[in-house]
C-alpha cells in the first residue's frame, strides 16, 4: 500500500481496561484509524470515544458500517467467539483479543468461516513482534546458544484478585493462568520453536473462592471455576521441550519468565507479557552472562499506555493492504489454544497436538517503526 490511500476504518468492541491502548497504539500509524467503539457499558464507551474524538454506537450499527473494514473484539473471554462470529458473517475483518476461543471447536468455526469469505482474522497476543522478542528470534537463529535443547516458561503470579478493577471473570469459564497470561508465553515459544507435537500436563484448582483485594469492589468473593496452577511440558517438532508453569498461586519467586538452553548455552528473554526488555546470553567458555542491546523496532508505545497492544492489529492492516500473510494469524493463535487447552485437560497423560502453525516471520532490525515488511 500506499501512505496516501484512505486508511483502513476500525470498529471496536468492548471499552475495557485495554481499550485505550488499542486505540493509542492504531493511532500510531496513518493507514489505520479507530472509527468508532461500542459497549455493554454505554458510559464506558461514551468516555473513550470522548477521550479520542471517537463515536460511541450500538454493536449493530458498528458491524453495519459499510465505512469499517475491521472489527477488533476486546470483549471478555466467553464472548469472543460470539462477537468475532457476527462480524465476520457480515462480511467484516476481524481481530481479536486473546483467547480465540475458550474451546477447540468455537476457535475452528472461525477459522472456517474466515477462510470460506476470503476475510482476515487475527488474534492477540502480539508482544511477539516487540523488539526484545524479535531480538530473541534472530540470536536464536544466528545459532548464538547453538541447537536449542530446552526451555522453562514460568508465569508464577498471586491472582489478578490483587489489582484488576474487575477480576471476577478471570476465574470464570475461558479464564484461568492458562488460557488468560498463557496465550503470551505460548505463541511465544511457538514463535521461536515452530510447531508443537504433544503435551503433558497437571492442573488443579487451588481455592475455590478468592477474596477480591483491589478497588472498587475489594472485599467481594470470587467463586473459582478453572484451574488456578497447570505445569506441564510441551514437545516441539525442532526437538525442543520446554517445562512450562501457570499459576495463580504463587505469592513470590525469583525465576525468569523463559529462559532457553542450546548446546553452546544459555538465553534469557524478555518477559513474554511485554514488547520488550532484557535479552542476556551465557556462552560455552565465557567469563559470564552477556547483555545484548535491543536493536529492533516496537519497543514502547505511547507514555502512559500499555505497552504497544494492539500493534498486531496493525500489523494485519498493514499485510492486508500490502497482499502479504499477517504474522499473528488465526492459525497461530489455533495451535496455541489446542496446546494451552491440552495442558489443562492432561491430567498425566500424554496429549498429541493436532494442529501446526508456521513460525511467523521475523521482522529485520532495520525496520522502521510504521512498517512491517
């Protein structure tokens, strides 16, 4: 594409705590702009559509636009299939927040209707394609730790009763450490390592009910219907296997969030959670850990924000109007529910991952920020 062609009109659904990044970061770039929002919660989409200059409207009338190309779905966990379902049926592009699905089944309907009408659908998480991440990618494949033999993926965390203003569905149906923090570290690992072939796993649910510790609603109980702790290990096709843990429970540790054993050594990643951070290297023979300088574009997003969420969404803009594959596909974010559900369903027993997903391609250092090929 062209800078100078009209840039591709976005609808937003769901006006939550992520919503305002969305938008923020979609701004970012003059090929995509934010048309309109809409909500349940009519005074929450009236004050971010006041907050950007924005039109807050009903879910019909957003999907009926003829002027938005894409609708992206930031509602909760249990409604993503819905939403992402109705647009698509209405001829609409969709991108959605991460999970694709809470089952195998609503994730592939999508797949498949998308693939019927000729219609890109994506899905968040896309710290991926954060500098830090793409830095990881490209030291891996430069062969800096040599073949990759391991990996730990550790997120260890005390609930988001602890902070989110409204935690309650995160231990409903679709939530949970897994399926809520574990798309992060997931698409990661398959990011870097290509496609899974089979898990093994544990999952438990530690409490069943949680005070709520955060304003405003500190106090309430949250009744728990999903596992709090899943540990388990996934093998991947490049011989990888990687120990993974995702919890609720853990009041404090001292791990790094992935760390990656080769033949030649050792890499710590950025946390999988943002766009960037810290990437050391231990090398066979060296005198000790190595930090390596970020040089790769998407390492921050606009101050006060969260990060560059919804640079993904962009990114998919950006390859549909350039006729090119979008990095955080619908088959990436499928593979990694199958793994992330395949975890949890486990219980000991040895899980053959059907699915495959391609690792997405990297983007070069020499990107500049607004491009992505």
């Amino acid at each position: 594409m062209t800078h100078s062609e009209r840039p591709v009109q976005v609808g937003i659904v769901g006006t939550g705590n992520i919503s305002a990044t969305y938008v923020a970061t979609l701004h970012m770039f003059d090929f995509v702009r934010v048309k309109a929002v809409t909500d349940l919660n009519g005074a929450a989409a009236a004050g971010l559509a006041g907050e950007f200059g924005i039109d807050a409207v009903g879910l019909d009338a957003l999907i009926d636009d003829p002027e938005i190309e894409l609708v992206i779905n930031l509602t909760t966990p249990v409604a993503h299939a819905a939403i992402s379902r109705k647009a698509l049926l209405a001829g609409k592009h969709v991108y959605s927040e991460k999970p694709l699905g809470i089952t195998m089944e609503e994730a592939e309907e999508l797949v498949a209707i998308a693939s019927r009408s000729g219609l890109r659908l994506g899905c968040a998480p896309d710290t991926f394609l954060g500098g830090g991440h793409q830095l990881t990618r490209r030291l891996l494949d430069e062969g800096a730790i040599g073949q990759p033999v391991a990996a730990t993926a550790l997120l260890l965390k005390p609930g988001h009763e602890h902070w989110h203003p409204n935690p309650a569905f995160f231990y409903a149906r679709g939530g949970g450490p897994m399926l809520d923090v574990g798309p992060y570290y997931v698409t990661n690992l398959i990011a870097l390592f290509g496609s899974a072939t089979r898990v093994v796993g544990m999952a438990k649910r530690t409490r069943a009910e949680r005070p709520v510790l955060s304003e405003p609603r500190r106090g309430e109980i949250i009744k728990v219907d999903v596992p709090t702790h899943t540990t388990g290990v996934i093998e991947f096709e490049n011989g990888t296997t990687v120990t993974i843990i995702a919890s609720f429970d853990i009041v404090a540790h001292k791990h790094n969030q992935i760390e990656i054993y080769g033949s030649e050594g050792s890499m710590i990643t950025p946390d999988p959670n943002m766009f960037t951070g810290d990437v050391e290297i231990f090398r066979r023979g060296g005198a000790g850990w190595q930090h390596c300088p970020v040089d790769h574009p998407y390492v921050e997003g606009v101050p006060g924000r969260l990060g560059l969420r919804g640079l993904g969404a962009a990114e998919m803009v950006d390859a549909y109007r350039s006729g090119r594959p979008h990095r955080v596909s619908a088959e990436l974010a499928l593979h990694a529910l199958e793994i992330m559900t395949a975890l949890e369903r486990s219980q000991g027993q040895a899980i053959a991952i059907k699915s495959r997903a391609a690792r997405p391609e990297p983007i070069a250092a020499a990107t500049k920020p607004g491009h992505f090929a």
